[in-house]
C-alpha cells in the first residue's frame, strides 16, 4: 500500500490499495473494459461502484477473485473485481 495523496479529502487520507476492475457489457460504454483503481484501504465494493459512477442496482453479478461477492464486500489490495450489469431479456 502507497501512502495518500495529501490533497484528498480529509476522510479519504491514510493508506491507499490498488485494485484491477474488469467491466463488462453496458457497463464499458463511457468508461473502460480493464483498469487499476486506487482506493482507500477501508474501501468497500459501493466506494468502487461509486467512484466509477455506476449506480448499486444496475449491478447484476460481482467477482471478487474469481468468487461471487456482494455490494458490503470489503475490497484488499490486488483484488480484481468483476462487474457484470443485470441481464434482460427472455
């Protein structure tokens, strides 16, 4: 973990942790299909989806690892997380 940046907010200083995020579908539209992301080291999966701007219940499946995860996951450093939108059709 690096140290934070002294111009984050003060709720947001102390360490921070790199996580890789792979987007899928919709979801790349405006944004990205795989990036390394810094949060800080307190973060959860709703800080992520926040920072990346997509809304919780658009989400439809979340990987931690390879493993099925949810939105009150607590992220670590090296995480790679995976988020898939909600799938219509029929």
């Amino acid at each position: 973990m690096t140290q934070a940046n002294t111009l984050l907010p003060n709720n947001m200083k102390g360490l921070l942790m790199i996580v890789q995020v792979r987007l899928f579908a919709t979801f790349r539209q405006g944004r990205f299909k795989k990036q390394q992301l810094e949060l800080t080291d307190r973060s959860h999966m709703t800080d992520l989806l926040e920072q990346i701007d997509i809304p919780a219940q658009e989400v439809g499946i979340l990987l931690v690892n390879g493993r099925d995860s949810s939105l009150d996951c607590k992220l670590s450093e090296n995480d790679q997380v995976s988020i898939f939108p909600t799938l219509g059709g029929g």
